[in-house]
C-alpha cells in the first residue's frame, strides 16, 4: 500500500527527473541556423557566462557530440568566435562548456591579433553569422611573463613584441615577471588592448558592433579556479 509519504517522494523524484531531462535537453541543443539567428549577441555572452560557471562548478553538459558531428557536416553555425592564448590550460570550448559548432576559435600566444586573424573574425561575424568575439586573456600566462622579461627566441621574439604595449601602459619601469600582480594587470590590459585593435583596423567589425549585430568583449581566465570575469 502506497502512503503519502511515499506518494510525495515519488512525485518530487519524476517532477526532479523531468526538470533535469528537460534541461539537458536545453543545453544541448544542437549548434544549428536556426539556433544562431534566433540569439541576440546579448544572448551569446549570456550562454558563455553560464557555460563557464557550469565549468567552473564541475557540471558540465554531457552532450551527444556524435550527433553534433552529423548535425555540422553541411554546414557551421557558431554563436561566437574567441581568440585565446595557446596555453593548454584555457582551451575556450571547455572553459565556456561548449561543443562541435558552438565557436569559431583562434589561439596565439598571448592570445594578440593579426592581419590573419582580424581577417578570420570577419569571416566568423560578417559572413558565417557569429554573434559576439571575446578576447580571453588568463592567469599566469606565460606570454605576458615573456614579454615583461623581454625574452628574444626565434620567431617568439616578434608574437611576444605584440604585447609590448600593454606591458609599456602598465610598467614602464621596473618590470620583471616575478611580481605576479604585474603579470595579471599587462594580461588584463593586453586583453584590452587587443579588443581595442580588432575594433580599429576591421572597419566591418567595427560598423556591425556600431550597429548592435555583434558584441565585442575582452574576458580574463583564473586557471586557479576555471572561473572567467568579463572586463
């Protein structure tokens, strides 16, 4: 015989388990046309907020990637482009929980820009629909220590002169590697700064962020804790 007791907790175990069904349907959601065009870049920024908090906590989405695979073999729809740093440890499609289809990437140490990238978020925006490109800078990263350091090593000499800038805006003088406060305040200004460029030398980019169709934003990774603070 059923009392109410164990009446309830059956209820609340089918009302939980078809929350929790319900949700992970939601978040996996496959990356298609019609996803991207429904989404404001205000919405974009906000599902990378979530994904990296569902990072950061250990809860993240577990997704059938195989379907995704299928679902992207005739075409790509990305709701973001990131350009990160190549440190192993800040991989932009696991700190913000996304999947196959879900962002355009471009990594380069001390995640700078160049001609070939700004081209490539032009395409990722203009052409394939992207929504928002964020800047992610991160912790400890050793780039920044090496242009703070002035290190010279073959063609690394010149990537590491691309975050000179912000190394000059934030010490001048006085500079080493060793004071880690430096170390986050020139990745957090390069960061900037290189949001900054994407915006100056692409005048496509520039006039669609003008015009509300794409949001531009620089972001920093703690590798210590997972966690992602927009700047």
């Amino acid at each position: 015989m059923i009392n109410r007791r164990m009446f309830l907790c059956s209820t609340a175990s089918l009302t939980l388990a078809s929350a929790g069904a319900a949700l992970a349907e939601t978040a996996c959601l496959m990356p298609t046309q019609a996803r991207q065009a429904g989404m404001s870049p205000a919405d974009v920024i906000a599902a990378l907020k979530e994904g990296n908090a569902r990072f950061a906590a250990g809860a993240m989405r577990n997704c059938d990637l195989n379907a995704m695979v299928r679902e992207t073999s005739e075409g790509q729809y990305p709701i973001a482009a990131v350009v990160g740093c190549i440190d192993s440890r800040v991989p932009p499609e696991l700190v913000f929980d996304q999947k196959i289809g879900d962002l355009f990437t471009a990594r380069i140490a001390g995640n700078c820009v160049n001609t070939d990238i700004i081209g490539s978020l032009e395409f990722a925006c203009k052409v394939s629909g992207s929504k928002a490109i964020v800047v992610l800078g991160h912790s400890s990263c050793g780039a920044v220590k090496g242009a703070i350091d002035k290190v010279e090593l073959g063609h690394l000499t010149h990537a590491l002169q691309l975050i000179e800038p912000a190394v000059a805006a934030v010490a001048p003088t006085n500079r080493t590697s060793k004071d880690k406060a430096l170390v986050q305040k020139v990745a957090e200004k390069n960061a900037e700064l290189t949001l900054a460029k994407i915006l100056s030398e692409s005048p496509i980019l520039k006039d669609m962020a003008d015009a509300g169709e794409i949001v531009v934003m620089a972001a920093m990774h703690d590798i210590a804790t997972g966690e992602i603070r927009f700047l």
